[in-house]
C-alpha cells in the first residue's frame, strides 16, 4: 500500500510546478541587451521552428496546437519525439491569432529537424532576431495582450528603437496553470 502513495504524491508534486509556473522545459535561449523592469531588449542568434497556421479564419487554437504536437511527438519524416521547449509563439493581427510556432530545441537546426508528415506544418529558421519583449503573467485574453502592447510600444518610442515588423505573442506554461502565475511575453522585432 505504501508503494501505491509514492507515485501519486510524486506526480501531485511535479503537476503543482506546472500549476504554479515552473514548467520544467528548455528555453529558447537570447542574448539580454537590456532590462528595464518587465522590458528587454534580446537577441535570438537563431530560432528553429515548427509553424502552422489557423484554418480559414478558425480561431480555435487547439487544432494547430494538436498539429504541432503531433509534429513532436514523432508525426515527421523519422518518428522522432523532439522535447517541447518554450515559449510557444502564437502571430495575432486584428485581435485573431493566425499561426502558432513551437521553438524546437536549441541543437536543431532548419535541416536538422525531420520533415513534418502533415503539409500544413512547416520547419523554418529566423536568424540575428532582435526583439523588444513585455513580461506579463494572467491569461492570453485579447484585452491583457493590447495593454502590454501598448506599454511596450511606448517603451520602444522612449528608446527611439525602430520597428520592423509585426508583434508575436509567447506563452511559456501549460493552459492549466493558475493564471497568476503564468508567464506571457510580447514581441516586437527592432533596431536599436
């Protein structure tokens, strides 16, 4: 009988990290430019890619999340299972999110990551990538994404970095994580 309570003690233990906010997976890894506060200006020497797309204007993002997923959990060309890393990406315009990307780990790269098996995930590769980011913690709502936003492209004007290109937002933790305690990021790509 003791035996039985070990694995389901230890199992409670490591779920309540992921309620809590440590989800225990690889980072993307970035050079830190700067910090002021919850504002950083970072460098991604290289970022290797899973993307898909949401389909015909669908904003149900489980499916995509589901297709690159699958990508990792061995859907590709070799049957690999690749580790999930953090953050996941997802592209938003006009409040609707249009793709979604996860990182793969640091020692792939574009030709080193298998082919996918689904024709609606792509492997790609963004390198010399320059961001500002925005932290914050709460829910990916519509509503908390534009305020910080909005922050961080005041941040960006008091530096007189210049945008290049569209804003992405990051999720680091598992859905089932206590809002409070997840960590959400904006992107803008610039140039100081």
């Amino acid at each position: 009988m003791k035996h039985l309570f070990l694995p389901i003690i230890a199992s409670l233990f490591l779920s309540s990290c992921s309620l809590f906010g440590k989800s225990g997976v690889e980072e993307a890894p970035y050079t830190l430019i700067t910090k002021e506060g919850s504002f950083e200006l970072r460098h991604y020497e290289s970022l290797v890619l899973a993307s898909t797309s949401l389909e015909n204007g669908s904003q149900d993002e489980k499916g995509p999340f589901r297709k690159l997923f699958g990508y990792i959990s061995g859907d590709n060309a070799k049957e690999q299972d690749i580790s999930m890393t953090a953050p996941v990406f997802m592209d938003k315009q006009g409040g609707e999110t249009t793709s979604m990307s996860f990182v793969l780990p640091k020692d792939f790269t574009q030709n080193k990551a298998p082919a996918p098996t689904d024709k609606s995930v792509n492997i790609e590769n963004i390198k010399d990538y320059t961001v500002a980011t925005v932290t914050f913690n709460g829910n990916l709502k519509q509503k908390n994404i534009d305020t910080h936003k909005q922050k961080l492209n005041q941040w960006i004007s008091e530096k007189g970095y210049k945008v290049l290109g569209e804003a992405r937002v990051a999720g680091y933790n598992p859905p089932f994580t206590l809002p409070p305690f997840k960590r959400n990021e904006v992107l803008i790509p610039v140039k100081e």
